[in-house]
C-alpha cells in the first residue's frame, strides 16, 4: 500500500526548521508519521527521537517510516512528554505539530524539561493549523509564555496557504 504524500503545512513546518544532517531531534507528537519522514530524509549521522502518546500514532510512524528505523535515524516509543528521557545528551531541535499541551495548560516542567535537553542556539518548534482565526491570538499568548518562562527567546511565524502558525523558541 502506497503511502500519502507529505501534507503541505507539515513540509512547510519542516523546511522551516532547516533540519541538518547531524541534527538531534526531538518529534513531540508524531501521529501519522508524516513529520518523521520528512525530517528523517535529512538526516544522516544525526537522530529522530519520536514519542507519541497513542499507541496508533506510535505504530504509524513505525510503518510509514521502517527504513528509517531499519537504518537507525529513527527511534520511536510511546511516552508522554512528562516522563521522558530523552536518549541523547543534547538536542538542536524540538518539533511539535497541533500539540495542545504547550498552550492548553501550564506546560513549565514539560518545556523546562526541553530547555535542559537544548543545545545553546537549538530551538523548540511549535506549529499550529490555524483553521479557526481566532483562536490564534490565544494560542500565540499562551504558548509564548510557557516558552518564555523556561528562558526562550520566542518568535513567531505566519504561513497563509495552508494557514499555519509557528512558536520558535531560541535557547
């Protein structure tokens, strides 16, 4: 069975993060897969670490993405982000896609957690579909606040077609 094509906001999140081969990644969320394939795809001494709290997320991923696995640049387990040990020392980069958590609550542990994890000048990744307007304005304050209290710098970037809002924070 063939598999889908990369949607265009998570090619879009992707290209904006300038994966680079050695990168140390970490994927908050990985769902489908998507994401991990498109990232993988640059790498080449560097890693993906993937966690999802679904166990169907979990085993997409492992599907979509098996040679990647088979060739050790992917590892993908299912774990919330509470909980996790990362298995690298540092990372260059986190990336999350539609993950309520860095916005729905207060997410300091989790994105302290992050900040430790973070090599100076990496950077967490926050995308958002921004498929209802206003809802934006919340999701920017709330999310830009549990970065900045962790000690992120925080920018944020705007895609129109498909809509799509991103949270860079700069460690």
């Amino acid at each position: 069975m063939p598999t889908q094509p990369i949607p265009p906001r998570i090619k879009w999140a992707v290209d904006l993060m300038d994966v680079q081969p050695a990168d140390q990644v970490l994927e908050i969320g990985c769902g489908p897969g998507h994401a991990a394939e498109a990232i993988c795809s640059k790498l080449e001494t560097g890693k993906l670490f993937a966690i999802d709290r679904s166990e169907s997320g979990v085993d997409r991923t492992k599907r979509r993405c098996a040679r990647f696995v088979e060739a050790g640049r992917l590892v993908v387990r299912q774990i919330d982000l509470a909980t996790l040990r990362v298995p690298v020392k540092r990372l260059n980069k986190v990336f999350a896609f539609n993950v309520n958590l860095f916005w729905g609550r207060d997410a300091h542990d989790e994105v302290a957690l992050l900040h430790e994890r973070i090599v100076p000048g990496g950077a967490v990744y926050l995308f958002y579909e921004a498929t209802r307007p206003e809802a934006v304005p919340d999701i920017v304050r709330k999310a830009s606040e549990n970065l900045l209290s962790s000690g992120f710098r925080v920018s944020v970037v705007e895609q129109k077609n498909p809509p799509v809002i991103g949270l860079i924070g700069k460690r």
